[in-house]
C-alpha cells in the first residue's frame, strides 16, 4: 500500500535535467595480476543498491531501455567492452559513451534513456537504488514528455 501512494508521479523527482547525469570516477586498485573496482552504497554512491543486473549477449545493432523511472537511481558501468547511453530530458539530449570499468554514469529519475552501439562482448552492469517495480517505468515516450511538461508548472 505505501508503495502505491509512492507511485502519485512525484513532480519534484522528475523534475530533473540530463545534466544532474553524470559521470562518477570510481577507484580501482590495480597490482600485477589485475585490478578490482570496488563500488559502496552511500560511501561512493549517493544512494544505497537495492538491486544489480546486468546485459549481456546483445546482439550486433540492439538497443535497450526506451524508458525512463519516476524514482530509480542507477549507476550504469561498461563492466566490459563498450556502449553509448543516450540520455533525454524531454528539452535536452546527449550521448554518453561507457567504456572503462572504473567509471560509472549515475542517471537520476525523470530521464528518458536509451543504450546502444554495443560493442561484441559487452557487459551493462546496472547497480540500482530499488527493487523492481514496473510501476516506477514510463515506457511511452509521449507520457514522459507530458510529465516532463508539468513539471515546469509544478
Ligand atoms: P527491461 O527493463 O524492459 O529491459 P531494458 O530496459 O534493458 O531493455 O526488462 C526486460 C525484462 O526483464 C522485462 O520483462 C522485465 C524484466 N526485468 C525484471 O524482471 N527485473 C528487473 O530488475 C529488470 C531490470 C527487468
């Protein structure tokens, strides 16, 4: 029950910009047999993971996404090869190519957000804020930019 009244689309949160997106260095300890990164909720994240998933095997000219979330915070990392993450506000847009390890792009609720040009080999690691809720998606372009509208009134 309190997850619904959570879902009144919060105006505030989605009230946001591509360029609040952006790209957090994360630390790698590196030594002859390779190197660790290593990712903390709270201490190098400003939010706490409640989930991980991550893509894999996308076929040669796949896109993923073609959503935005009401709520979701998520760190996305190229945890191998690379990909483009096509990031929309409903005014502005920009391409963010992913393609170390040690660096994260942080995208916050209220972005329409698109992932392509998968390199052969690629690994999406997603590290998000919530639990999945189907609820927290807006899967229609048209409803994000109407939501996208309000905000500018609210
Ligand atoms: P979807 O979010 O549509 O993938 P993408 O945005 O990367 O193209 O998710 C694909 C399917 O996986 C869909 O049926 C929902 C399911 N899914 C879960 O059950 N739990 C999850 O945490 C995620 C991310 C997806």
């Amino acid at each position: 029950m309190e997850r619904c009244l959570q879902y009144k689309t919060n105006y505030k949160q989605m009230k946001s910009s591509v360029y609040d997106c952006v790209i957090l260095p994360l630390n790698k300890i590196h030594n002859r047999a390779g190197n660790i990164t290593i990712v903390e909720g709270q201490k190098n994240l400003p939010f706490n993971i409640e989930r991980v998933y991550y893509l894999y095997d996308i076929p040669g000219g796949e896109a993923r996404g073609g959503h935005a979330h009401k709520e979701l915070r998520q760190l996305i990392i190229a945890a191998s090869g690379s990909f483009d993450v096509l990031l929309d506000d409903g005014i502005n847009k920009k391409v963010v190519t992913l393609n170390r390890p040690d660096y994260g792009l942080l995208i916050v609720p209220g972005i329409w957000r698109e992932l392509m040009e998968f390199s052969s080999g690629a690994i999406c690691l997603v590290l998000a804020s919530r639990i999945y809720m189907p609820e927290d998606y807006i899967r229609s372009y048209t409803d994000f930019i109407d939501i996208k509208m309000k905000t500018h009134v609210n």
